[in-house]
C-alpha cells in the first residue's frame, strides 16, 4: 500500500517581499511521479528547492514516517566538466554513502548510449549530453525522493522517450517530483500540481 512520506499545511513561500505560494496544502506518497506545472515564474522551481532545502529541517514539513534522502537537480547541471564520466560517477557514489549499483549504471549509460564515453571528460560533451550524465547522477542516488527541475530540457526526441521510460520505471520505487511546461505522452505521472497565483491545484491521476 503506497503510504504518505511527506505533508506540509498552510505553508507559505515568499522570495524577497513576493509572495509566489499562499498557504497551500501539499501531501506526497512514498511512490510516484508528480509533474509541476505552472507559468513561468508561477513557483514551481521555488517549490522544489523548498522542499530539498528546508523540508529536512523545518517544522513547516512533515515526514510522517521519517526523514529521507533527497537528490536535487535543477538548471546548474553540478558535475566536473575536467573529470571523465566514469570519474564523476564514482565521486558522487562515494558521496552518496553506500556502494555503487553498477549493474544498474550501467544499463543508464546503454540507455543513453554514453557507454563510449565513459572516460572522455565531461567538457568534451554536448549540452545534451551533459544534460544526460546530470540526469544519471540523479537517478544511480540511493535517495528515496528526486526532484528534477525540467530534465528534458536539451534532450531530443528519442533522449526524451528513453527519460520517459526510466522515470516512468523510478517512480514505482520512489517519489520522483518533476518541474515541466508540459507533460510528455509517454510520462505516467500519478498526480499533477499546477500552480496559478499562488494556489496549487492537485490532480490526482491514480
């Protein structure tokens, strides 16, 4: 039975003398993939880094069956473009606590084919690319909630599909929040929360 993890109740987020969310009321199962959507500036961004910087620590949230690890990739890509793929994968494993699945590393590098690559340093990538050694940073994480801030962007069509795939496959494991403009027709997302002048409208899709 999929279980609430994490609840805030009349939360608000202010940047600077803005107010972008008013008292909203959230509550997120320990699995599943929920898209947030919204206008530019409408907030969505500022929710996730909410939740990944102050979740852990303020009395706002809720973890109602203790904390957990969160991973966090937004629009700064966090890698060092001097070291190989093969050397940043190992680093952030090491940060990450426990041991490497490679089993599971390397069926990510096959899907997005960079098994070529694996000791070419990361300057030598394209934005693509780049884009995709971020995003298997994220999901080879033991953490048990990911968020992604528009992971699709530099992707193409056929990148985006295989994205699609592995998120749709994460999320039966792990609650996988996700900022979009619009929602890929492969993506099976199990809630949407769309964001309007400082509301959160949920759609439940399960």
């Amino acid at each position: 039975m999929n279980q609430t993890l994490l609840e805030t109740k009349a939360l608000t987020i202010t940047v600077g003398e803005k107010v972008l969310l008013r008292e909203i009321n959230l509550s997120f199962f320990q699995t599943g993939l929920v898209a947030v959507l919204g206008e530019n500036g409408a907030g969505k961004s500022t929710l996730l880094k909410e939740i990944y910087h102050h979740s852990l620590s303020s009395s706002k949230w809720d973890w109602t069956q203790g904390k957990k690890k969160i991973t966090y990739l937004g629009h700064e890509l966090g890698f060092y473009s001097s070291l190989s793929l093969e050397e940043n994968l190992d680093y952030f494993s090491k940060l990450d606590g426990l041991p490497p699945d490679l089993r599971k590393r390397n069926l990510l590098l096959e899907a997005f084919r960079l098994q070529k690559r694996i000791w070419d340093p990361i300057h030598t990538f394209s934005r693509g690319m780049k884009q995709k050694v971020a995003i298997l940073r994220a999901l080879l994480s033991s953490a048990e909630v990911v968020l992604f801030d528009e992971p699709f962007t530099g992707l193409d069509a056929e990148s985006s599909k295989v994205l699609s795939a592995l998120l749709n496959e994460e999320s039966k494991s792990r609650l996988i929040l996700i900022v979009l403009h619009s929602v890929p027709k492969e993506l099976q997302c199990s809630k949407h929360l769309q964001i309007e002048k400082g509301k959160v409208f949920v759609t439940d899709l399960t």
